[in-house]
C-alpha cells in the first residue's frame, strides 16, 4: 500500500510541477465568460481640429476589462461623410487611434459639427461625444480637375446633339467645392457614346511606378433614385507624344488613336445613386491600343478622358433607357502616388 501511495504522490507531483507556467496560454476565462465592463469613458484629444494644419490629429483613447470588437463612427452633421475605425482589443491606444480628417466614403467633411459613437460588438455599451471641425483635410496629389474655375485650360468637350443632353458646369450638387461637371442625357438613336471631356497633363516629375500611381474620380449618378441601365464610363489615358489638338476639324484631341499607346479602364455599371469615389491603381489599365512599350509609365502620361456612355434606349437591350437621361457626372478628377485618395 505504501508503495503505490509513493507511486501515486511522485506522479501527481510531476503533473503538478510539469503543467506549472510563468505565462498563461490562450485567453483567461474572463476573455471569454466575463462581463464586458468599461475601465474608462471615451476620451478625445482634440474637440476642435484644424485639419488642414499638417501635424493636427484627432487621438482616442478608451480601456475595458476584456479585447472586444469596437468600432468608432464620425459622422458629419451637415455633408454626411463618416468616417470609421474599428479593431479588437481591450484598449483605445490614443498612440495609435488617430484621425487626420479623411473620410471612409465621400462626400467628404466640411466646417461642420460631427457627432461621434463608440459602440461594442454584441454589447448595449454607447459612448457619445462630438467633434466641430475648424478646417478641413488637404487631400495630396495632383488636381487635374476641380471645376472651380471652369473646364480645365485645353481640355476639350464633346457631346452628341440628342435629347437633354448636359456636358457643363453645375453648382448644385457638387462634390468638392462649389462646381461639377454634368455628363449625361438620352441617346434618340441607337448609338452608346453620349459625349467625352479630354484634358492634357505634364507628369514628367512624377516617379511612382504604375502599381503605385492612382487616378482618383468623383461620380455622381442617379436621377430621383433611378439609373439608366447599363450606363458606364470609359477612362482613356494616352502615353502618346503627338500633338494634344492639332487637327482643329475634329471633335476630340488626337492623342487616343488606334495607332498611339492608350489604355483603358471602364467603370461599369455606374448603378449607384449618390456620389462614390473611384480610386484605381494604374497598373490595372488595359491596353486599348499597343502604339508603344505597353509598360505603363505615369511619367509619361500626356492626356486623359473621360468618356461617358449607355445603353441606348433604341437598343431592343434596353427600352426603358427611353425614359430615363444617362447620368455620369464627375467631380475632383485627382492624380495621387504611394496610396488612393481616401487611404490618405
């Protein structure tokens, strides 16, 4: 009997001291099991930033007995941006829960009040504050387009002479600013290009690869909550050297021949109402037309456009484009490197 008393103690000792651990692994019980509980309340750096200052951050902070999904929600009063931040842990490190101004989906903020939400997954927990914005984010990169002294120097517009056809400045729903640039109308003939706007562009100082040079556009669609089927934009970037508008006769520039390097990306369908932001590497160019080392080089790049186009309602496709205009209108046509517009 004493032996295996002996036996049975000398085990259990080496499964005591064996499973015995400075460092614990895997959650503890109350990770999982626990109560969710708010250690502190939400607290915010700065309640009246100036964004447009460059070192000027927004920081949060907030700590909670266990690592829980969290989400932080911005949302302007006045444009209705917002603005989100989210992760998993048990803390709001101000160190790294920052806000420079942007946004997660256009519109994009203005001087406005901002009403500000820390909510928890699967818990009751809300916390509130506000945020009032003094000035707003100065988005970097090239602007080729803002439309707020008119159509751009050179650039050309085109449009088809049909029916409510636009293809001009508008101040009453803009983007960014205070003007757009409408695109849109009814095609009365089964034809599916509606009209173009080509701009020039100098980008020799540029020196971002293509996977690494962004061509960043505002669109606008929807009429009274309704699209037109199948209506789509065409986006033409042209590496030719040959003169932008030499040939005078025409009614677009002449560096987009089938003769000249081209490459295209097409957004469709634009089937959204409201504004959306498209942001698209350059490297996800196709070529339209081999005229020259098809390497996509930014640096090179001498012109853009914008080409808008639908589904005809004369199309057997589409008859109910019989009864509704094309709307492709554009705004903040901007040239970004090392990361798309809204990742800024």
């Amino acid at each position: 009997m004493s032996k295996t008393f002996y036996k049975l103690s000398f085990i259990f000792l080496i499964i005591l001291f064996g499973c015995s651990k400075d460092e614990l692994e895997g959650p503890l019980l109350n990770e999982i099991f626990g109560n969710f509980q708010l250690n502190s309340s939400l607290t915010i750096s700065n309640n009246s930033p100036d964004f447009s200052a460059s070192n000027e951050l927004v920081k949060f902070h907030c700590d909670f007995n266990k690592s829980i999904e969290w989400k932080i929600a911005i949302l302007g009063l006045e444009s209705g941006s917002l603005k989100e931040i989210s992760g998993f842990s048990n803390v709001i490190d101000s160190n790294e829960v920052i806000w420079n101004g942007n946004t997660s989906q256009v519109p994009f903020f203005k001087k406005e009040l901002c009403a500000v939400e820390l909510t928890f997954l699967n818990e009751v927990d809300t916390l509130r504050d506000t945020i009032n914005i003094l000035e707003t984010k100065t988005y970097d990169g090239i602007v080729v387009a803002d439309f707020e002294n008119g159509i751009p120097p050179e650039a050309i517009v085109f449009h088809q002479f049909s029916m409510n056809m636009t293809f001009e400045l508008s101040d009453d729903d803009p983007l960014e600013g205070n003007n757009y640039f409408k695109m849109g109308g009814r095609m009365g003939w089964n034809e599916w290009f509606l009209g173009s706007l080509d701009i020039p562009l100098d980008l020799t100082s540029v020196n971002s690869p293509a996977n690494d040079f962004y061509i960043n556009l505002g669109v606008l669609s929807g009429i009274n909550g309704e699209t037109a089927s199948d209506q789509f934009i065409n986006i033409l970037v042209s590496e030719s050297t040959y003169p932008f508008n030499d040939d005078l006769s025409n009614n677009a520039s002449d560096v987009f021949q089938d003769t000249m390097e081209v490459y295209k990306y097409q957004i469709r369908p634009v089937d959204w109402d409201g504004w959306k932001m498209i942001s698209l590497s350059y490297d996800q160019f196709e070529v339209k037309s081999s005229g020259g080392n098809n390497l996509r080089e930014p640096k090179n790049i001498t012109a853009i456009k914008i080409q808008c186009q639908s589904c005809p309602g004369a199309n057997a496709n589409c008859p109910g484009n019989m009864a509704i205009d094309v709307r492709t209108d554009v705004d903040f046509l901007i040239l970004t490197q090392g990361s798309d517009l809204l990742s800024q």
